[in-house]
C-alpha cells in the first residue's frame, strides 16, 4: 500500500484550499463590478436631459400626480427591457415611478437635433400595469 507523504498532502490541501479563495475572491469582485457599471450606466441615463425633463414634466402634471400619489419616488430602470432604447439619434426609456396611491411607468421618446440637443416628442405615464394611460407630453 502506497502511503502519500504528509508534505505533499499537506501542499494539495494549501492548494485547493487557495483555489477555492481565488474562485470566492473571483465571483465577489466580478458582482461588485457588475454592480458598479449598473449604478454607472444608470446614473448616467439620470443625467440625460430627456430623462429630467420626462421626469419634471411628470411631477408638474396634476392628474399624474394625483393619480400616483405624493410623494413620488423614481426606481432603477430595468436596463434588460426590449423597449428601452438609446442610441446616438433617439433615447426611448422606461422609467420605474411609484407614488403613495399607485405604481407605474414613465415612457420617455426623446430625439437629437441637429445641434445635438435632446427633444422630448412623447411622455405618457402607464398605471398599475396598462389599466390606466396618462398622457403627459405633448399636451392635446
């Protein structure tokens, strides 16, 4: 019967146990990443002008206001949803609004001028799931 030396026993143990470590290290700091360039990217969106302005249009709408309740808290977005689209020409986004009566979302169509400014064209407001429509922006 072959017996394994206690020093190499001893070496595969520090082995593995250091390769499990590398591996927790690994997945801890590629999470905290991920998070980090989540809060990047939305931040980012936040700071856009249609997206203020989709979100101030909202606060100063009576019914919107009304409807959802004071006060008003807006959410991460759901970056992942096949209607939310920014590109160089044209941001469409969907933002997460709950207030103290109910919860919605905030649709925001903006487009870029040709002096690279950001024009809102619609904003409507859906409540608790499609069972009410707002219209904010433009005003008919």
């Amino acid at each position: 019967m072959y017996r394994v030396p206690r020093s190499q026993l001893l070496n595969t143990m520090f082995k593995a146990n250091f390769l499990k470590k590398a591996a927790i290290s690994g997945a801890v700091l590629s999470i905290a990443g991920a998070a980090f360039f989540h809060h990047k990217i939305q931040a980012n969106i936040a700071s856009q002008h249609y997206y203020k302005a989709s979100v101030q249009l909202l606060r100063d709408h009576q019914l919107a206001s009304n409807t959802l309740g004071e006060p008003l808290r807006f959410t991460y977005m759901n970056l992942s949803r096949k209607d939310i689209m920014i590109n160089r020409d044209i941001a469409q986004v969907v933002i997460p609004v709950r207030g103290s009566k109910a919860k919605g979302n905030l649709y925001s169509f903006a487009t870029r001028t040709e002096d690279n400014q950001w024009l809102l064209e619609r904003v409507e407001l859906d409540v608790n799931q499609g069972q009410q429509r707002i219209k904010i922006w433009p005003e008919n």
